[in-house]
C-alpha cells in the first residue's frame, strides 16, 4: 500500500483515536498487545499513540492472519483487494512497521498461540478475536495473569456485538464477554464504553481464575 492510502479497518475511527490515546498514556510499566490485528489500523493507531509515550519495549501482535469471504469484501469496500484464505501477515507488517519497528507477530490461532507470550508484564491489552468461550475466556485465562492491579487497560472491541444479532444462540454465544463481566466485573473498572460496542475497562483488583 502506498502512504496515502488509509489501512482497511473494522474499528471506527473514533475508536482508533482512543487507541491512539491509550498509546499516549503509556506508563511504562508494561507491554502494549493487541489479540485480533487484521491488517493493522488499530495496531498503526495504538503504535502512534506509543510513540509518543517514548514506548520502549516490544509490541506484541496476535492473529491467524488468514483471509476469510468477510474480510475480503471489507478489505475491497475500503479500496484493498485480498483473497480468501490469504496470509495477511506480510500486509500487517508492511502497514504498521514503518510505525513502530519492534513489532513481534505471532500467526496462529487463540488461545493456542497465547502461549508464546513471554514478555512480562502486559499494560495495554486489546482483544479484537476472541468473541465466543471456549476461546474468549481461554484467551483471557492465558494472558490474565500478567495483567497489573491498577494498571493494565484491558479492551474487549466486540462486548456489545451480540446486540446485533437476532438468533438466541447466537447472542447466547457472542455474550461471552458479557458473562465474564458478570462474574469478574468487581475486578475491574469501566473507563469508556462506546455505543459501537467496545469496552474499555481498567484491571483493579487481582483475579483468580
Ligand atoms: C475484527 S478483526 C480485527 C480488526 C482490527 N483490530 C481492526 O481494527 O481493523 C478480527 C481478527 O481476529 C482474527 N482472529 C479471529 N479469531 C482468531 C483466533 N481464534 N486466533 C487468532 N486470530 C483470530 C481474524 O483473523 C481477524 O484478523
């Protein structure tokens, strides 16, 4: 892609400058990782808010990276033509490299893949894949214990998308976030929830899964 041209994203754009105002407040006490990166806007938004933190440490970017009919009429809609079943991952590095240049990308599936995350301490943690259990609260289990009571910002992109669907088990199953928050929600803090359905929550108290 050339430097005008915008990354294709599935995040609005008034949540990408959240992103890019979580980068900001980086604190240093962590690690910024995003579950769920498709081509790289809300990385891209995140990394630029991170530089300007003076971000030192890697970024760690989860994602199987393979193109499916949605992502493919999503990328085209917004002028970028990929196949199904494409590896994106060549395409992420080339949109978000040029942004932050200590980008670790680990192609695979969650929760699976989660486990090569060895970088300590985790201060931004945005889940933008796993929106059904097993795999949301597996994905949850395998990255929670590097959470930072009173730190870590956590961002569930697609808390509210059970509100846009009509069959019951469907909702049912898209409600896994939902039920984690009922059950942990006293662990954390809501900080900003946005009518597009990402929620944004600050861990408080320590959590025992
Ligand atoms: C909603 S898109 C991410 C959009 C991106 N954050 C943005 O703002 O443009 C979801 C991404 O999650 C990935 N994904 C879905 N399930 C996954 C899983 N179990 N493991 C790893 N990646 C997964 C898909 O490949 C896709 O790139």
């Amino acid at each position: 892609m050339t430097e005008e041209q915008v990354i294709p994203t599935m995040t609005s754009e008034l949540v990408l400058n959240y992103l890019r105002g979580l980068g900001k407040s980086w604190q240093g006490k962590g690690t910024a990782l995003e579950l769920g990166c498709w081509l790289g806007a809300s990385s891209a938004a995140l990394c630029e808010g991170l530089n300007e933190a003076g971000y030192n440490k890697d970024f760690w970017a989860f994602d199987k990276w393979e193109a499916n009919d949605s992502e493919v009429i999503k990328a085209k809609e917004q002028g970028v033509n990929i196949e199904v079943d494409q590896n994106l991952s060549d395409i992420y590095f080339d949109n978000v490299e040029p942004i932050y240049n200590r980008i670790l990308m680990w192609k695979g599936r969650a929760p699976g893949i989660l486990q090569e995350y060895i970088g300590g301490p985790i201060e931004i943690c945005i889940f933008d894949a796993p929106k059904q259990d097993p795999t949301f609260i597996e994905s949850v289990r395998a990255l929670y214990r590097n959470w930072i009571p009173g730190i870590t910002i956590i961002g569930f992109m697609d808390y509210s998308y059970w509100k846009s669907l009509e069959h019951p088990r469907a909702i049912y199953r898209y409600q896994a976030p939902q039920r984690f928050m009922n059950r942990y929600g006293s662990h954390f803090e809501v900080i900003k929830e946005f009518d597009s359905g990402e929620l944004f929550l600050q861990y408080k108290e320590k959590l025992i899964i």
